[in-house]
C-alpha cells in the first residue's frame, strides 16, 4: 500500500474542510504553492528538531564532565588534607598525643578563635573545602563566627578523635556580644545549638561522620539569622587530654 507525505495529507484534509464549508475549490497552481510553503514549514521544523538534539547532546556531555571534574577535585582535597594532618602530626619532629588536629567549615564564611585569638584560616569563604588547625592542648574555648550568604546554613568542625564535634553541647546566639570569643565570657544564657543538617546531607572531606552542623534555631527561610556565634568550653581531664 503506498504511503502519502503527511504534508499531502494535510492539504487533502484542507481541501476537503474546505468544500464542505462552501468554499470554492482551489486551482492546482494554488494547491502546489501552498504545498511548497507547508513542506518549507516541515523542513523547518525538522531542522529545529536536529538542533534541540544537538543542544541537549552537548549539555549531557558537560554535566557529565563537570560531574567527573567535581569528584577529581574532591578527591585531590582528600588527598590534600590527608598530607596536612601528617604534617600538623609531625611538627618539629615531635608528635604530641594531647594535641589535635581540628577540621572545620561553615557554610558560607568561617571565623575561628582559640581562646580568643583569630586563627587565619585559608578557605573562610569555602563552604566545601575545610580547614585544617592545630588545636593546643591547653585550649579551653573554641569559638565560630559563622556567616550565611544564600540559602543553607551550618557550622562543621570535629578532631580526628572525636573529642572534639559539632553538636548541641556548643552554644549559639545571633547577637554579638563584647568579648563573646574570649575566656572570661559568660555563655550561661546561650541557647543550646541547633541542628541544621544531619553530615550525610553535606558531607565534608576531613570532617567525622558522627558530625552535625549546627546553627541557632533559626538556619533557614527568609528569617534566618544571616550571622552566628558560637562557642565550646572543653572541659579536660586526664583522659581527654
């Protein structure tokens, strides 16, 4: 059974919608000519179709690549930090097992202070790629400026042994108080953190699993607290360290 184009069958359809409404028949010429302007229309189409293919083609291929470039940087931060944490191990040529090694982030600005004193961190505005400190043994308040800029909020940190994590045993409050980084200052009245996200919901390379970020209650919406402070008093002991 032979097969008509279905620009051919659309004009037949037009043709015959046509005389049934009345309309006098077209002549050939006029058939052929807007026969030769649907078959334009067709081909443009078609053409359109290829190129929606092509585009969508060549986005596939770019997240696909992104994808593979964000797991090789991952994977080299990993490695990176690994060799950072040695290194901090192995200062001077003496290890000291009462001295950590704290790795921290927030999402999105970091601030750290040790008893009081700023520690220059080298990606503050990193989110996704922590920091990695000393943490002395006689240190006794670790405190975190935590600033949010989009969406997500959350203040991440933890030592390789666990002595020090992210929980609801830090303090945070949305208010900046003179001296709130310092040794002396009373954080009585502060309100427990708030979990913001469980680890797994943003891992972070360097940072324990057992880990939650942390934020005062307010950590999203249009209302949440755009900036933090946040402290931990370390209790030691023999045992700790």
């Amino acid at each position: 059974m032979k097969k008509f184009k279905p620009t051919v069958c659309l004009l037949v359809l037009c043709f015959l919608f046509g005389v049934a409404q009345g309309a006098s028949a077209p002549s050939l010429k006029e058939f052929n000519k807007l026969a030769e302007k649907l078959t334009g229309l067709t081909k443009k189409f078609t053409d359109l179709a290829d190129k929606l293919k092509l585009l969508k083609s060549s986005f596939d291929r770019y997240v696909q690549q992104n994808d593979k470039n964000i797991f090789e940087i991952r994977k080299s931060t990993k490695k990176e930090i690994t060799e950072m944490q040695n290194a901090v191990k192995k200062c001077c040529g003496t290890y000291k097992p009462r001295e950590r090694v704290l790795t921290i982030s927030t999402d999105d600005e970091c601030y750290l202070f040790l008893d009081g004193e700023e520690i220059t961190l080298t990606h503050l505005a990193d989110w996704d790629v922590p920091d990695t400190v000393l943490l002395p043994k006689e240190t006794t308040v670790i405190a975190v400026k935590g600033v949010n800029l989009y969406a997500d909020a959350g203040i991440i940190a933890s030592t390789d042994d666990g002595y020090v994590i992210t929980n609801s045993s830090w303090k945070c409050a949305h208010k900046k108080s003179f001296g709130w980084e310092g040794l002396d200052f009373d954080d009585s009245d502060w309100a427990p953190a708030s979990y913001s996200k469980a680890y797994y919901e943003k891992p972070i390379i360097g940072i324990r699993y057992d880990t939650q970020w942390i934020w005062t209650e307010r950590y999203s919406g249009k209302s949440s607290d755009k900036k933090v402070y946040c402290r931990l008093t370390l209790r030691h002991s023999k045992k700790s360290g």
